[in-house]
C-alpha cells in the first residue's frame, strides 16, 4: 500500500498519493494484527510473521517479507521505441527483458528514485516525467509496491553501475514488446504493466500530467543514494 515514501512525491500534480483507509463494508474481510509479531529475518528484506484476528474471531498467522519499495520506468525515446535492460535474475536462472528499475533507498521519494535507476542503469536522463501507477507484485506476502513513471525527452548518456552490477541496455517498439508478451517472452509483471499503461495512454484512454525535470535532481539523487549507501 501507499505510505509516507509516496506522500511526498507530486500527489498535487499527479504523483503517488496515500491509499484510501479501510472502509465499513469491508469488515468482513480486514485481518486485525494483534501486536504479536516475530523477526525472523532483518536485512535490507525484513521477513516478519505477525499473528492476526480473523473476521470471524480467530487466530492466525500471517509470514511476509517487508520492502521498502521500487520503482520501474517507461522510458520514451523520441522516435517511439522505449529504452529497456536485460539482465539475469538470480533466484529464476534467467535473462529477462525489464523495464529500467530498481528500489528506494532511505528517504528518497520515487520519482527521484526513478530518475536516478534510470541514469544509472542505462544513461539516459529525461526531460519529462509523468506519474503512471502503483503496483503491488507480489501481496500475499510482501508489502513491496513498485511505482510506475513514464520518460520522455531522453538524453543519452554512459550508464554508471554499482559495483557488481551487470546490465545490457536494449531498444524495443511497442509492437515488438508486444509480440514478445503475446509469445510468452516478457514475464517481467512491472514491465508488462508498463507496457499496457503506454498503450492505454497512446490509444488516449488513460491521461498523463507530464512535468519538467527539476534541474540538477537526478545528480543530486545519485550522489544522495551512494552517501546513503556507503558503509
């Protein structure tokens, strides 16, 4: 769900905003936490099991893993093709066709997040960005959101890669990703996502407030992240 790491992004123009709180219609179905909770693992994924009231009175016990967050851009270049990484995912064994991303560190909103994923993945810098969506991939056991941002004005530029991190950036059309979701060769959920939000939004039944880049931010963001990060 939406919490205090969106909030700050441009909800008045269009950015993330906090999720609606729970409704009395739907009390039949709310799991209330009883306050038991137990660490089973604290890293930079948290994996927590709470004990829960059911609706109906009972106990149970719920497993999921804590995330701070990602985010995922759709990236436009001017001829139409959108920028995208390939890269192996470990626990699949896989190459996959992604969209550019990656999560939020410490007090970053997520439109500086995407903006700083998407130079340091791939290079290019935007001149404008646009708020899509929010999406949560995987809820019956994580709480991890990815929020979704569309680029356009692209500007290439050298990727700048964290130590051990190793990245093809690749060029597609709309229609070759679509070719390629119809055949079952785009598995990536945030990028299938985004490829639907694109199509929606260029078919003009989804509207999008684009706003310029503030500049300056994507180097303050990366230069941000890797103090945050450094031991």
């Amino acid at each position: 769900m939406s919490d205090g790491r969106a909030s700050s992004d441009l909800s008045a123009a269009g950015g993330p905003a906090d999720a609606p709180p729970h409704t009395a219609a739907d009390a039949h179905l709310i799991e209330h936490p009883t306050g038991n909770s137990t660490l089973l693992h604290d890293g930079w994924l948290r994996l927590v099991r709470d004990e829960v009231r059911l609706p109906d009175g009972g106990l149970a016990t719920r497993e999921y893993i804590q995330h701070a967050g990602a985010v995922g851009v759709v990236a436009l270049l001017d001829d139409g093709r959108l920028v995208l990484v390939r890269q192996h995912r470990y626990p699949l064994d896989r190459v996959l066709l992604e969209l550019p991303a990656g999560k939020l560190e410490p007090g970053e909103t997520t439109l500086a997040c995407a903006q700083r994923e998407l130079l340091e993945e791939t290079g290019y810098v935007a001149a404008e960005w646009a708020f899509g969506l929010e999406i949560h991939n995987a809820a019956a056991y994580s709480n991890e959101s990815i929020w979704i941002w569309m680029a356009r004005g692209l500007q290439p530029g050298p990727q700048r890669l964290d130590a051990g991190e190793f990245v093809e950036v690749v060029l597609h059309t709309e229609a070759e990703l679509d070719a390629l979701c119809a055949g079952g060769g785009l598995p990536d959920v945030k990028t299938i996502v985004g490829l639907h939000l694109l199509q929606r939004w260029r078919a003009g039944a989804r509207q999008l407030q684009w706003h310029a880049a503030v500049p300056d931010a994507v180097a303050d963001a990366v230069a941000g992240a890797r103090v945050a990060a450094a031991p």
